[in-house]
C-alpha cells in the first residue's frame, strides 16, 4: 500500500520508459501540496485502515464514526497469566461489542514511579527496561479486538501521575524523586503540572520516550504474529494522555517547546507507523492553558491527522462532585458550549475531532455501583444528541470515549481507594473505585450509550 507521494519517489528513483508516463502525472502543483500531506494510504482502500479524508474519517471507503470507551487498563488484563484476567477481558470485549461500543482508548506504556497512587506493576520498569508480561497484554487486547472488528487508540504516555508518565522521566533524569511533586501527597497540582512540564526540554527524556514509542510501534504481535504498525486494528497512537504545557498559572512561558514537541514526536510516530493516524491525547482548551487558540496552534501541523479534546464538567467546576443534578442545567449549557467551539475550531483547521473523554459522577457523588445515575444518564444523553446532531450536519465531529469502562470491576476497600493487586476498574489509581466508572450492570447507561452507537453508524 504506497501513497501518491511515495509512488512518485519511487519512479524517480527508479526513472525508465515505463515510468514516463508515471513521472509526468507527479509532475506540477499538486505534488507540491501531496509533499505536506500525510503519507498515508490512498482513500478507498479496503484493507481496514482508518483515514483521514477531510473533516473525516474513512474506513474500506464509508465514513467511520463511532461510539467508544476509555479502557485505560485493556492491556493489563490481556497480560497471561495472574497478572492479566483474559478471561475477563473477553468478556468484556463481548459485552462491549454487543453494546456497539467498538472503539477503545487504552494506556500502552506506564512507567514504575514511587507516586503513592501510581499503577503497579508498570511496563516500563526502569529507562529501557520493559516488562515482557504487560507487553503481551497489548498482544492480546489487540489480537481480541481484531476478531471483533474493533478499534484501538493507544497513548504512549501520561502527563498524570497515575502511571508514572512524564514525571517519571524528570525524575530519572533529574534524580529528583517524584514524592517532591507528588500531588496526592502534597495537594500542591500546580506545582506538579509545572514539573511534569519539565519534561518536554529534557533532552534525555526525549531520547528515552522515542525509545520506548518505537519499542511499542513496532513490536510484533506474539498471538497473531502481525506487526503492530501492519495491524489496522490500531486507528492511532497518542503521544499521551492529556498533555498540557504546564499549569495554567505558569505554563505560558512552555508553549514554545510543547508546541515543537507535539510536532516532532508526532512525526516521528508517523515516521514509524505511517498506516495510522495520529493524535496527541489533549483535552482541548481546557488542557492549553485555557485558549481556543493555543490548542489551535500546537495541533497545526501536519504530523497531526486529528484533534481531540476531553470534557469534565465536575472536575472542572460547572458541577458538583457530590450532587451532579444540583447544576445539571448550567453545566449542561457549558458543555455544549465546549463541544460547539472545539468542533468549530476542527471545522476551521479542517481536520476531523474526537470527544475522547467525557465522564460524570454517580447520584449524589456516590461511589456504589448499586447507586442511581440519573443525572450522569441526562448528561450521557445531551453529550450524545449534540455529538449526533453535529456529525449529521457534517461537522468535522468523528465520535467519542466516556469515561470509562469499569466493567465488572469493583473494590472490596472501605476507602474505595485502590491497592496493588486489586481489580481494575474505570477509575484510575488516583481516584476512587466507582467516581466515573461505567460499571457492567449500570443498564440504562449502556442503553444510552448504544442506542448513540446504533445512531453514528446509521448516519452512514
Ligand atoms: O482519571 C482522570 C484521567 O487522568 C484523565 N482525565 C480525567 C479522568 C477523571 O478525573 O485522563
């Protein structure tokens, strides 16, 4: 599979009479616009590879819009043995796939920190080193998602502290301990932003997440002996999860720098896996400083195939933790707003969006799987219906993630904290078992969630 642009290379390359005729249509204005363009496949091939064309994604020739999960821990429980449950995860996949969610967002690369509230075990388990175990566990989550015709977007690192990330790497290559920055022991998020930021000017720490990206991207498959980059099953890799420059209050002065990272590391991703897309892991304004037009600026480049932009009405104030229905209809109104100017703004750049986070609290804050979901289930609904209403228009809006599948996972701790060895759930390692978990038996959710599913495919 060549792209027009690297067809041309090659004939010149090549040259001869049976090429004239080859080089003559490479000739003129357009290869100078196909030389900015992506080298990606030509549109229409049937070979499963998500594109972009546009505004919007292509898959075998249709549109590909979907309805997905966040499944931050999909490939840990892919990994063989006690240290995976595949027996749960083909479960899940089942119940996922019947539900028509078949788009999964999936941490690949953790590294081992001494955060207080960091995942245990981590791939990465010191710089270069990686654990063979949880490596499998992409394996296998990918080879399982494949026999069920679905889609993966795998993150290749975390500007959060709750797989080690980048903070991680300041600290190796700092040699201060990550308990200075720790914000669950300290409280102090600002101060743990400015230094994960840290991250994007160390030289080092470049060279050892390019490394650990190229360890992953072109791995082999051991299951099914596909190459990662070979295996259309991967629509896009992120350079992270959520990336910001820094705190709001300080992080100005680090956009240069992130915006130059955001460049460079997604070419080179391109460089090694030029069949997928992909994205960064941002969450929009929200996470570049507050500003429409800093997102703007750090995702205009072309190694970039789309946007993505994350949407958290409680964590960011426009509701309320503890009772979600106490400001439904104001937050409601705000996130709208949100979607509006970010699918807006994909409109403007011409390039096609994803909401790949959106999540909201149980009733009355509660952490129980057995508790209500009445406002969640309103806010599931007013989410899908502006997604739906905007893709029909033919905005540039692809699909989305909520946040995040819990599954069967549940908690046996008083706290609702977890613990090593404790079952995963939705909910990371720094927040409570249950917070914004879409739990296996939460019916109605999943009815509104497939219900949207059922309505993005019929729109083709
Ligand atoms: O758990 C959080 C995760 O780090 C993320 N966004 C918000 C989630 C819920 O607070 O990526």
């Amino acid at each position: 599979m060549r792209s027009r642009r690297a067809l041309c290379n090659w004939a010149r390359a090549f040259g001869g009479t049976v090429l004239a005729l080859l080089l003559a249509a490479c000739a003129g204005p357009r290869d100078e616009a196909a030389s900015a363009a992506p080298d990606t496949a030509p549109a229409g091939e049937a070979d499963g590879f998500v594109r972009v064309e546009g505004t919007h994604f292509v898959l075998d020739g249709k549109p590909y819009r979907f309805a997905g999960a966040n499944f931050w821990y999909g490939a840990y429980l892919g990994a063989p043995g006690e240290r995976g449950d595949r027996a749960r995860l083909v479960a899940e996949l089942d119940q996922l796939k019947d539900a028509g969610i078949d788009n999964l967002r999936v941490l690949a690369m953790s590294e081992a920190s001494g955060f207080k509230r960091g995942v245990r075990p981590a791939v990465m388990t010191a710089p270069g080193q990686y654990d063979e175990t949880l490596l499998q566990g992409i394996d296998f989550l990918l080879d399982e998602m494949a026999r069920r015709d679905m889609k993966a977007v795998l993150y290749l690192n975390n500007f959060w502290q709750w797989s080690g990330g980048m903070s991680q790497y300041v600290s190796w290559f700092t040699g201060e301990p990550v308990a200075a920055h720790d914000p669950d022991e300290t409280g102090d998020w600002n101060g743990f932003m400015q230094n994960s930021a840290r991250f994007y000017a160390i030289p080092e720490a470049q060279a050892l997440y390019r490394e650990a990206i190229r360890t992953v991207i072109t791995r082999t498959n051991t299951i099914n002996g596909k190459r990662y980059i070979d295996d259309p099953t991967v629509m896009s890799w992120q350079l992270a999860n959520e990336p910001r420059p820094g705190s709001d209050a300080d992080g100005h002065p680090n956009f240069p720098v992130f915006k130059q990272w955001v460049h460079d590391t997604a070419g080179y991703i391109r460089g090694l896996a030029p069949k997928q897309l992909v994205s960064t892991g941002s969450e929009g304004a929200w996470g570049t400083l507050r500003s429409d037009e800093l997102f703007y600026a750090a995702h205009d480049t072309p190694n970039v195939d789309y946007l993505t932009f994350h949407l958290w009405p409680s964590n960011w104030s426009w509701m309320d933790h503890h009772d979600p229905a106490a400001r439904l209809e104001s937050g409601t109104v705000q996130a709208m707003d949100y979607i509006d100017r970010h699918v807006d703004l994909a409109n403007r750049m011409g390039k096609p969006i994803v909401l790949s986070e959106f999540g909201l609290n149980r009733d009355k804050g509660a952490y129980d799987p057995a508790s209500g979901t009445t406002a969640r289930d309103a806010f599931y609904r007013a989410i899908y219906d502006r997604v739906l209403a905007r893709a029909k228009a033919g905005d540039a809006i692809a699909g989305s993630n909520f946040w995040a599948w819990g599954g069967r996972g549940r908690t046996a701790n008083a706290d609702w904290m977890w613990t090593t060895g404790d079952p995963f759930t939705g909910d990371p390692p720094q927040e409570a078992q249950g917070l914004f978990s879409l739990f296996d038996s939460d019916a109605s959710t999943l009815a509104i969630v497939s219900a949207h599913a059922k309505a993005m495919k019929a729109l083709d």
